[in-house]
C-alpha cells in the first residue's frame, strides 16, 4: 500500500509549489495512473516516492513504513522503478542490467541467475535468447520489457512507472500494456504510475488521480471518472470522447446480452464495447450476435456507456 | 644518408647515453601523466553534476591548454629550480586540460535515462560512478587519455631547457655540438614516442566500449 498524506514540494526559488498538499492512497495490489498536462507535479509526485526528489512536507507510507525517515537508497532497493524508454545499462548485458538490484541486495550467484531467468520469462522474453544481448541490439519493446524485468527482479512490492511505453510505437504499446497489466494484476504488486495518456491511464489505473498546477483535483476508479469527471478541467482534459474510452474499458461478458440472435459476423466475447460499438456503426446495424450465444445491441450499450445515470 | 649514417653510427657507439635518456624520458611522461590523471579525473567527476562549475571547469582548462609548455617551464624554474620535480609539474600541467574536458563532457552526454535507472534502483554515489558513470563516460576519457599522452610525450622533450632530462638532452646536445647524429637520434625517439601512445591509447579507447556500443564491435 502506497500512502501520500498532505505531500508538499516547493523548489527553491519557485514562487508555487510544483506539488502541494497531496494525500493518495493506492490500496495494496492496485495501481492508480497519476495524470494531468506536463507541469502538473505528477513525475514530482512519482519521484518522491522513492525519493529522487525529497519532498518538502508532507508524509509517505509504503506497507505502513515512513520512507522519508528510511535510507534512502535502501528504500529505493525496495521499490521497482520503470522509466522511459527503459533506462537501460548501454554497458551491461540483458541480464547483468536485469541483475541489478538482486546484486545490490547481495544474493548469491545462483539465486541472482534464477532469478534473472525467471523476470525474463514473467515478461515474455526468452532467457536463453536474450540473456546475453546488448541494450542497443533490441527492440524499443524489448528494452521496455527488458527495463519491467529488472524493476521485478528483488521482487518489491511497490512499483514505480514514469511513462513506462511513451517510447514505442501504438501496436506495441497497446500489448505491452495488455501484457505488463496483467502480469502486475497477477503478481498483486502495488503500482503508482505516470502517464499523460488518458487511454493508458484508464487502461493500467484501477484508479486515476488528475493533477493541475499541484494539486490532486480527482482520484476515482477509472470507469466512474470517465463516467463523472466532477470537474470541468478534469472532464476537458479526459476529451470529449470519454464515453468511448470508458466503453473501451468493457468487454461483451460484462454487459447485458440480449437471448435472440441477430444476423451479421458474431463478436467474440472478449471484444470491448468500444470496439463492439464501432462494429455496429461499421456494419450500420443496431445489433450483432455474439459467438458465445445471443446478441448485444445498440440500446444496451447506449444505457451501459451513457454516463453517471446509468453508470453499471 | 651521411645524417642517417651519422645517427646510427652516435647510437652504435653511445647505447648507454642513449637508453639513460629514452628512460629519463619515459619516467617523466608516465610520472607527469600519471599525476595529471589523478589530478583530473576526479576533479572531473566532481565537477561534471554541477553545471556552473563544470563550464568554469572548462573554461578554465582551456586557458590551461593555450600556456605553451616552454613558458610554463620558464615559470617554474624560479619557484621549483631545476631538474625532475619542476618538469614533471609543466607535465602534468600539460596533461590535465584533455584529460578534464574529456571527463566532463563524456560524463555529461552519458544517457540521462540510465543515470536516473541508476539512481532510482538504489545505487549508491561511489557504485553510480565507478559503476554506470564512468563506464558511460569511458570512450570520451579514453580519448582524452590518450590526447593528454600524445602531448605529454612530445612536451618531455623541452624537459631539457630545466635539467629535467629525457630525449630532449639528446636534441640540443646534439645542437651545441652540432653533432648531426645524436640530434637526430633523439628527434627520431621522441616522435616515434609520440606515435607509440597515440597508437596504444588508441586501442585502449576503442577497448574501452568493446562490444556495448553501437558501432560493430
């Protein structure tokens, strides 16, 4: 569990405080998105988590312990942290950078060789393929998994992500995102991240917190702050297409079905509303059958998407 | 040729004369060197964090670099005398502007991205330097090594003017006698010295990021 209680940052010289009086809470193995325009104090907030920036006031807990009375860098030991682009060792091997911090925490040979195997292959890279590899020798994908594996490697249970897939192109971002949620989902860890993506802060928060100029003016589940931005900013900055991205948050299983069939080509049951609406408009109908049985329609998923009335 | 014949001929008859001042000579280069190095490298990373200081830092060592060595030789002599010490401090004089601006620079362009990885995984400061800075910095020191050895060599040759021996004695013995042979003797030596460490630092710059960068390895 992840705790911000009345967090404070003012540089010196700065007329405003780049972060002010911030309290957060990011409820043990959930993730919440920290979002907001450039300026907006979330990458100061990510950064006094593990202390690369030291806030000027304020409080953090990590699992009920007081970082800021901890060693700093012990503290960072503790915490997996992802940035841009990776951050990757140009100089060390696949796995000697994957090794880092187990090397740092004084492991022995063997456990640090397990371990760097086993991070690999929870990230969906072969070991034996790219253990040896150069940074420079990989995909921009594969360094960003490659930068994932070796925030997992000492196994902490907080992670911090500074734009983790601003570097790689849309395709491969939409599956790394796919792929690295669940495997945090699956793991239970505990996960601050830090986006200015709407779309992948709704995808990878279970809850997303807006920030402007500082301060925290929303923090709700995804799907109830597209749904009910609250607040005029944070309802302009989500965009006008909101509503979609919310349906985009759903999948046929989780809405209502409809028992009679309907003619056209069937939807799997995975498919998002979102895609499942844009299939209508594709095929102009107000209905389409779903291969597990039955029909979604287009009234359905007018009352599921349409705002805070109806909010499931 | 009778020059040629003459060189060999000094060198056959004064072998001993000969090694004494190609050792005078190599003592001084790796002492002045070694000296400016350490003088340098940790002046550089020291420096290299903090923006102001590092462009002073820079500024200040180009300075250093247009003091022609002669002068700085000239300077000494009332404040160190004669002899070894006060040439091998013009050396590492000499020595210290590549080796600092190469440091500051290497350490400066190495990749934001993995310096801040670095911080954040929990490296300390002394792992974070010995361990990621440096290394990233390397092919650019390397190369200031070597520039710092190159003219380190060639400037051992004005060692001479203050005692401080080396191949330089050779040079304007050779002069003054107007021994034609031992002059080109020692004109010869240097030069291939000079060669020689822009060969060797050659190599170890381009040991130095064997394999991780992104030229073919």
């Amino acid at each position: 569990m992840i705790t911000l209680r009345g967090l404070t940052k003012t540089y010196p010289g700065a007329a405003q405080p780049a972060v002010a009086d911030l309290t957060l809470t990011v409820p043990e193995g959930t993730s919440c998105a920290l979002i907001g325009p450039s300026g907006c104090g979330k990458t100061t907030t990510l950064r006094m988590v593990n202390r690369l920036v030291e806030p000027t006031s304020g409080e953090i807990l990590l699992g009920g312990q007081d970082a800021l009375r901890m060693d700093a860098v012990t503290l960072r030991r503790g915490i997996g942290y992802v940035i841009q682009e990776g951050g990757l060792f140009p100089h060390r091997t696949v796995a000697e950078n994957v090794a880092t911090v187990p090397r740092l925490l004084g492991w022995d040979a063997a456990r640090i060789a397990a371990r760097v195997e086993a991070a690999l292959s929870l990230v969906g890279l072969d070991p034996g393929r790219f253990r040896d590899r150069w940074p420079h020798q990989l995909s921009g994908g594969e360094r960003q998994r490659v930068g994932v594996a070796r925030a997992l490697a000492g196994d902490p249970p907080v992670l911090l992500m500074d734009e983790p897939f601003g570097a790689v192109d849309p395709v491969v971002r939409a599956r790394l995102q796919d792929e690295v949620l669940h495997l945090l989902r699956s793991l239970r860890k505990t996960v601050l991240i830090v986006t200015h993506d709407v779309e992948e802060a709704v995808r990878l928060g279970d809850a997303v917190a807006v920030l402007r100029a500082g301060r925290l003016l929303r923090h709700a589940p995804a799907a109830e702050i597209l749904a009910d931005p609250g607040d005029p900013f944070v309802a302009e900055f989500l965009g006008a297409d909101r509503a979609l991205t919310r349906l985009g948050l759903f999948i046929l299983a989780d809405a209502p079905r409809r028992a009679e069939a309907a003619p056209g080509t069937p939807l799997p049951p995975g498919t998002s509303l979102r895609d499942a609406l844009a299939a209508m408009l594709a095929a102009g109908v107000r209905a389409l059958p779903v291969t597990d049985g039955g029909s979604v329609t287009l009234d359905d998923l007018l009352t599921f998407g349409g705002g805070p009335s109806h909010a499931a | 040729m009778s020059t040629l014949g003459g060189a060999i001929a000094w060198l056959g008859a004064n072998p001993g004369t000969f090694g004494t001042a190609l050792l005078d000579h190599l003592l001084l280069s790796v002492t002045g060197l070694l000296i400016g190095i350490a003088i340098a490298l940790p002046a550089g990373v020291a420096v290299a964090r903090r923006p102001r200081l590092a462009e002073a830092t820079i500024a200040f060592a180009g300075l250093l670099r247009t003091l022609p060595s002669l002068a700085v030789l000239a300077a000494l002599l009332p404040l160190l005398g004669v002899g070894f010490t006060p040439s091998v401090v013009a050396l590492a004089i000499t020595a210290i502007p590549p080796v600092l601006v190469n440091t500051v620079i290497g350490l400066n362009t190495a990749d934001p991205a993995a310096l801040d990885a670095a911080r954040g995984l929990g490296l300390t400061p002394v792992q974070r330097a010995v361990g990621v800075e440096l290394p990233l910095a390397a092919p650019l020191v390397f190369a200031g090594l070597r520039i710092a050895a190159v003219q380190v060599v060639s400037a051992a040759a004005l060692a001479t003017f203050i005692g401080g021996g080396g191949l330089g004695d050779l040079v304007t013995q050779g002069l003054a006698l107007l021994d034609t042979g031992r002059m080109l003797v020692g004109a010869v030596a240097i030069a291939a010295l000079a060669l020689l460490a822009e060969a060797g630092f050659g190599l170890l710059e381009r040991r130095a990021a064997a394999g991780w960068r992104d030229a073919p390895a």
